[in-house]
C-alpha cells in the first residue's frame, strides 16, 4: 500500500515542477518589458528600470530566476497584486471560502439528482424514463453554463422573481467575515432571515455549476451499473430469491458506485474551472470571478499565481482521488 | 431450360457496413442532418442572412422577435441593443464557430497525430517526455489553460482558436499513442520492417491507417468542446472582440439587456448549444459504428 502511494506521489512531483515552469513562462512571454508592464502607462525612469530590475531579480539568468520564483512559491510567496499590493496568497485565501460553498454545493446537487437518476435508468434499461434520463445528461453535458445561467436567472428571478439575480446575500444583511462560507456565517450572526437569504442566492448558481457533473455521473453511474448488473453474482442473488430492490442497492450499487467515485473526483476540475463562468455571470465574489477580472486590469502575479494554486488544488485532488481508489479497489493498487 | 443462378449478397465495403451501423443511429443521423444544415447556412451566410451582421437599424432597437407583439418580420428573432438583426448575427456567427472549429480540430489532430505516433513509436525516453508534458496539460481544466494562454497572448479570435487547439492537444497524443503501440506488435508491422520498411514508412503509412477511427470519433467530439470553449472565451471578453458576430460575445453583450429583453439572451445559447449537442450525438454515433468491440 504504501509503495502504492509512494509511487503516485512520485508522479506528482515532476508535474507540479511543470506547472511551476509554466505559470514561470507565463510571466515573461508577455510581449514587452514585465517592468514596463508592471509599470503600466506611466513608464518609468532608465534608473528606476536599472534598480527595478536588479530588485525584482530580472537582471539575473532565467534558471536563477526559476529558482527563486519556485523557492518563493514553496514558501507560500506568489508576489504581490499590482493593483492592490496585497500578497496574491492572502486574496486568494480570503475569496477562496466563496468558491468551494458553491462548489460544494454544486457537487451535492450533482450527487443528488445523478446518482439516483443513473441508477434507475439502468434498472428500468430501455424504458421511456433511460430515454430521457440519457437525453437529458447529453443535453447537460453539451450545455454552454453560462447561456444556462442567465437562461435560470430570466426565468426563476426576472420573471418568476423566486431567486436574487447575483451576490451571495441581500444587502441589508451585514454578516462578520468569520469562517468566510456565507452558510455558516450567517447562521452565526445571529441575524434573523439571513440564512435564507444566503441559501436563496445559492441555488441558481449551484444548480448551474452542478448541471455538468450532474450529467457525467448519471451517464457513468448508468454504464457502470449496467456493466454489474449483468455478471454472474447479481444472477445468484436473484435466484437465491433476495428482494429485488435489496439486490440493486446492497449487492450491485457497492460495486457499481467504484468508478463513479472517481469520475466524482475528476469533476473537482470542471467545477473550479466551471466557477469561472458561474460566478462572472452571478457575480459571485470568489476566484474564478477574481482571475477573469485580474485578466481584465493585466494584474498579472494575480493570473500567475492563482493559475499556479487552482492547478496545484486539482492536481492534489486527483492524487487524493487515485489513492482512494486504490484502497477502495485492490486491483488497481497491485497492477503494473 | 432455365438456370436459376444464386449469388451470394456482394461483401459490405467498410463504408457501407460503417454507414448501416450509423443509419441505425437516430440520434446520430439527426446531428449529422443538422451538422449539414448548420455547415450550409455558415458557407451561404451572406445569401442566407436577411441583413448584414453589422447593419445598425436605428429606427428599430430591441426590436422583440416576429410573433411577440411589437416585432416586425423583417427581423425575425428581433434585433439588439443597438437595432443588429439577431438572426443574422446569428448565421455568421455559425461561420465563425465552425471555422474556428474546423482549424482548432485540425490543428491539434496534426500535432497530436505527430507526436502520438512519435512517443508510441520511439518508446523510451522521448516516449516519457512527451507523455509528462501531456500529463500536466491534462492536469488543468481546458477552460483554465486556454485563458491562461489567451491572458498571455492577449484577446482576439486567432489567439483563442490557439489556445483552444494548444488545450485539447493531450487527448489526441494519447489516443494515437495508445493505438500505435496496440498496432506496433503485430505481425504486419514486423514483417514491413523486415522487408526494410523505414521509420517514416512504417508510422505514417503502415500503422497511422489503422488508428483512424479513435481519431475520427474524438475529432467529432472535439468539435463540440472547440465551439463551446470558444463561445466562452468569446463570453468572458477572450475571444472574439466586439463587433465581431459571434455567439459567445453576443451573449456577453446581452448580459445587461437580461432583464429586459429575453430573445438577445435566448437564441445565441440555443445555438450553441444545439449545434454542440448536434456534435455529440455524431459523435457517439461514430463510436458506436467504428467500434467493432461494440458491433453485434
């Protein structure tokens, strides 16, 4: 087991050196000058460009340059906004809480509606309810989100008024920064309405980012409980007269639901990159919002580092993923 | 005396077969029909469109669609902000989309095929490399890659169109990868390499043929995976820049109309998403006919 994770960690490590390198590059294949750039339209003295330079380490070779940028970013350095000044760690950190509540949520919603929804369709195989349920996960899966965004917001908070258009709490509320998920937050201020409000204002944005992985997992629950239901042992349990539904949610889910584990990991990818599109239409105050907009004032330590964090988040999330699948199945753990 | 002479029914050419597989596919059959419909209304858009994509009707701003009162049938799905006939945006935003599609797809079909069969015919060291390089590609969400790549390049169609080619690059390595080292122990190849076959021989001739159909299906679907990405860049402001019609950014600009008028939101994502639907049904409809672990 433990040469098991050993050897996936040793994956890890070249892929995050590449990572690093990339985000590393990023930087400087900006056409022109980083200190003109950083500098922005003002320009800036030869002097000041000269010590500059020699303080911010560009006088130095490239590999120099790797080095410290990668020393800097192990310790948890990833340089300062330009339009803020403040550390891109610490913004990162203070907007991250928003992304994973809706992300979070988001997954929920797709465990909730897909699992059972491909679970079923594999029982009933071939009925008007498989049709749809297959119909419905490719139309889901072929869904530009942000169109679906604002198509949700037209109906359910132009029209039907039922949900808020954007933000993450009506203004009137005034909620401390204590944990920073709006969830828990507003539960802890004490303040009377506000939880409903919070979960109000989650619920399109949700609904939206989960409707993706919604359709992955009821296509791959689906094939995969089909592929049980067919072996040998699902025969005998039948024949050994166990109640029908026993059979589908004791003997075939357990092992049917192993793939689908691991294709609930991998949406950990679609979602963050997902958020993007989410919270820039919602206007949802957390990372995916605050790269687009870092994009937008060329705030470029802001789109280096948190490229450089959302890669390393996924990249951990996928170890964790592997690792889990192997202790879940043996199989994996003892092949190659 | 009559001789009644029996034939046997002539042997299916591998066209046919593959064609009687998909006929059966209605799913597929209907995103092909509506592939064709799209592909003709992109190559015929300046006859087909009503209006030009930049005509600005002054007289007639959000402007609702034909059948809504108040619209006229001169603009049938209605006109934007700035009084541009919807419907003809629209129709040159498909042209857009597609060839954007189709040089993205073959972009990266080039490249992926080129270093595919190089990492799976070389093995070793150069094998190693270049699949790494793919594995940390793959480890960032395609969406987050090709802003990445547009952030640096700066915002225009081409540079999206890059980009989107540079993300979806991994997939076809690995395709062509694996089916290459599938291909590499066969007799076929032995026996060609024997006879003195050389290297260039034996990838692009022998063994490339016989990974064609992996490549078509994922090809197919990477269509779908382009215009989306595409129409999301164009969404975010990465993509294509303002006048240009182009679905993404037609929704971006309708952002703030939302609450007032629906049809500027509601067509250009209906599109978008049909046409990728359309590319996914094809798609898994070519899974099915090429594969012939699946067939029977």
């Amino acid at each position: 087991m433990f040469q098991f994770i050993f050897r996936r960690l040793s994956l890890v490590i070249p892929t995050f050196i590449g990572i690093t390198l990339l985000t590393f590059t990023l930087i400087r294949l900006i056409p022109g000058d980083p200190i003109e750039v950083m500098a922005g339209e003002r320009g800036v003295s030869a002097e000041r460009h000269a010590e500059l330079s020699a303080q911010l380490g560009f006088d130095q070779p490239l590999y120099v340059q790797y080095f410290h940028y990668v020393t800097g970013v192990l310790q948890g350095d990833l340089g300062n906004s330009l339009v803020t000044k403040e550390p891109v760690l610490s913004e990162f950190l203070t907007l991250f809480p928003a992304t994973i509540e809706l992300a979070f949520c988001a997954a929920i919603f797709a465990i909730l509606i897909g699992l059972p929804a491909g679970m079923i369709a594999a029982v009933k195989r071939g009925t008007l309810f498989d049709h749809s349920v297959m119909t419905f996960s490719l139309t889901g899966y072929s869904m530009p989100i942000f169109w679906w965004a604002l198509l949700l917001m037209l109906i359910f908070s132009v029209n039907l008024g039922w949900t808020p258009v954007s933000g993450r709490i009506d203004v009137v509320y005034w909620i401390d920064d204590v944990t920073g998920f709006m969830l828990i937050d507003s539960i802890l201020s004490g303040e009377e309405g506000a939880l409903s409000s919070a979960i109000a204002h989650l619920i399109l944005p949700s609904i939206v980012l989960g409707t993706i992985p919604m359709a992955v997992i009821a296509r791959m629950t689906r094939s995969s409980m089909l592929e049980v239901l067919s072996e040998d042992y699902i025969r005998t349990a039948r024949a050994k007269g166990i109640a029908p539904w026993r059979v589908i949610i004791i003997h075939a889910l357990r092992n049917a639901l192993i793939p689908v584990i691991t294709v609930i990991g991998l949406q950990v990818g679609i979602l963050l990159s997902g958020a993007i599109l989410t919270e820039t239409v919602f206007a949802w105050p957390g990372i995916g919002k605050w790269l687009i907009e870092s994009i937008g004032r060329r705030d470029y330590p802001v789109v280096q580092g948190g490229i450089l964090i959302v890669a390393t988040i996924i990249i951990v999330v996928n170890l964790l993923v592997d690792i889990a699948y192997g202790i879940v199945n043996p199989r994996i753990r003892h092949s190659r | 005396m009559t001789t009644e002479t029996l034939q046997a029914p002539a042997p299916r050419t591998p066209l046919q077969e593959f064609w009687h597989y998909f006929k059966g596919n209605k799913g597929a059959v209907s995103g092909l029909v509506f592939i064709i419909i799209i592909c003709l209304m992109a190559l015929f858009a300046d006859v087909v469109a009503p209006h030009s994509p930049s005509d600005q009707a002054r007289d007639a701003l959000l402007l609702p669609p034909a059948w809504m009162e108040g619209g006229n049938w001169a603009y049938v799905l209605g006109t934007d902000d700035v009084g541009r006939d919807i419907l003809s945006r629209i129709i040159h935003g498909a042209r857009l989309s597609l060839s954007v599609g189709l040089v993205a797809v073959t972009a990266s079909l080039l490249m992926g095929i080129l270093l595919g069969l190089v990492a799976g015919y070389c093995k070793g060291v150069v094998d190693t490399i270049i699949m790494r390089v793919v594995d940390i590609m793959l480890a960032m969400p395609s969406l987050l890659l090709a802003i990445a790549i547009v952030a640096i390049l700066g915002p225009s169609i081409v540079n999206a169109a890059l980009a989107i080619s540079i993300v979806s690059l991994p997939h076809y390595v690995r395709l062509t990868r694996a089916a290459t080292m599938a291909e590499m122990s066969r007799d076929y190849v032995t026996s060609s390499r024997v006879i003195g076959a050389s290297p260039l021989r034996l990838m692009f001739i022998c063994i490339l043929p016989n990974c064609v159909a992996p490549l078509i299906v994922q090809a197919t679907l990477g269509f779908s995976t382009a215009i989306l990405d595409m129409a999301a860049l164009g969404f975010l402001g990465l993509g294509a820049q303002p006048p240009t019609p182009e679905w993404g950014s037609m929704l971006a600009d309708a952002l703030q109309f939302v609450q007032r008028a629906w049809w500027v939101v509601t067509f250009p994502g209906l599109m978008i998403l049909l046409t990728v639907l359309a590319f996914n049904l094809m798609g898994d409809g070519l899974r099915d006919a090429l594969d012939p672990k699946l067939k029977q």
